[in-house]
C-alpha cells in the first residue's frame, strides 16, 4: 500500500538555524501523487502549509520549501532560518488527484526551537 | 473562530462502554472525514462523506460508526470501546470529494481505561 516515512522526531533546532525534515514515499496504488505539508500548533487542528501536485515542482509558504523529487521519491521540508513560532508537529501526507482525497500521512515530526 | 469544532476535546471512558465524538463544520464544505492517530503511529484514514453520503469506509470493525444529521455534521460514535481505540480523533472537512485540501479540527483525544 501507499506509505510515507518522514524524520523520526523530536527535532530540536536554535532559533535562525536552518532546518530539514525528511519525507520520502511509496505511492503503489497512486499514478500521479499530490504531496503536502500539514503543521499542528499546540492546541490547534492539522494546518495546510503547502502542496505540490506536479513532479519536479516546488511549494513554498511562510519561510519553508519543498520540492518533490520523484525520481527519489521525496519531498523534504526545509527552511533557512527558523523561529521559535515554528514549533510545531510537522506532517508530510500523499493524496491522489481523483475522485478519493484520502490522504496517507507520515508520523508527524515534533519540531522544538530553541531561543 | 475554529471553523471546525470537535467536543469533547479530552475524553476518558470505560472499556465496553459507547461514546460519540462531535464534529461539526462552518465553512460551507460537501466533504467531511475522520482520521485517527494512535500513538507512534501515523494518521489514519478512517471515513469519508460527501453529502451526507458515506464514500469511503477504512475501518475494520463495525464499532466505529459516523453518524451525519446535518450537512456541517459528522459525528463519529464508537462501541464497545476498546483500551486500542485510545487515541486522538481528527475531523477534517474539504471543499468537496476530489479535492484534498483539508481543514482540520483540533481533535479529540480518546483515553480507554
């Protein structure tokens, strides 16, 4: 079936470091994949941060990046400078384009920023 | 304002017994679903609606049932409650069926004791 792994947290970073999450997947049952990033706040619901529907293609919001990558099957977070407002549980998450949006989401990673 | 309200949002109950987890939408979404997120593992999928219309069923056991009495509604009872079930319930609503930019809400966290 269809999974995604993504970097086992928690992840501690100093403010206005840099940042990688890891994500890479397996889309068995998905011709043509959407790839996203969801962001949980404490206390809050599961947030869009951004998607990429086509190969080769790359997202961006409030600072973060990824590119999806299919020859690796990949689609990495990253972000040049974090802020402590950034920690947060990161999510990466596959989706087919068709008439079923079910998504298959990785574990979550915790992100903790240190100031 | 949460444009998605789950109720409760801590939840303990006793093994065997029953329970209904709110959810309830205002943005005007056709699609509603349930995830599930039991610890260390990822979220899963459980149910998708599409005007009030059962789509998608990933649950196994028949314990889980959603209930929809009202377009903005998905309500999710579970049965004979398990120590297993333990875990955080995520409502999400999507413009419609097709398409998969969710709007969660901030979840129901279920202890099974």
């Amino acid at each position: 079936g269809d999974s995604v792994t993504q970097t086992e947290g928690p992840v501690t970073v100093s403010e206005s470091e840099s940042l990688i999450i890891n994500c890479t997947y397996s889309a068995t049952s998905i011709a043509y994949p959407n790839l996203f990033w969801y962001v949980r706040y404490p206390g809050e619901g599961l947030q869009l941060l951004l998607k990429v529907i086509t190969a080769g293609q790359k997202g961006s919001s409030r600072g973060f990046e990824a590119t999806y990558n299919k020859e690796t099957t990949s689609f990495h977070l990253q972000k040049a400078s974090v802020q402590e407002s950034d920690s947060a549980v990161y999510y990466c998450a596959l989706g087919d384009q068709g008439s079923n949006a079910k998504l298959t989401f990785g574990k979550g990673t915790k992100l903790s920023v240190k100031s | 304002d949460p444009k998605i309200i789950q109720k409760p949002k801590y939840l303990v109950a006793v093994t065997g017994s029953e329970k209904i987890l709110i959810c309830e939408q205002y943005l005007g979404h056709n699609a509603m679903y349930w995830y599930r997120q039991s610890a260390k593992k990822p979220l899963e999928f459980m149910f998708s609606y599409s005007y009030q219309k059962l789509m998608d069923n990933q649950t196994a056991s028949s314990r889980f049932q959603p209930q929809s009495s009202k377009k903005n509604h998905l309500d999710l009872q579970i049965t004979a409650l398990k120590p297993d079930d333990s875990a955080t319930y995520f409502c999400a609503s999507s413009r419609h069926i097709a398409n998969s930019d969710y709007t969660f809400g901030s979840g129901t966290r279920l202890l099974v004791i």
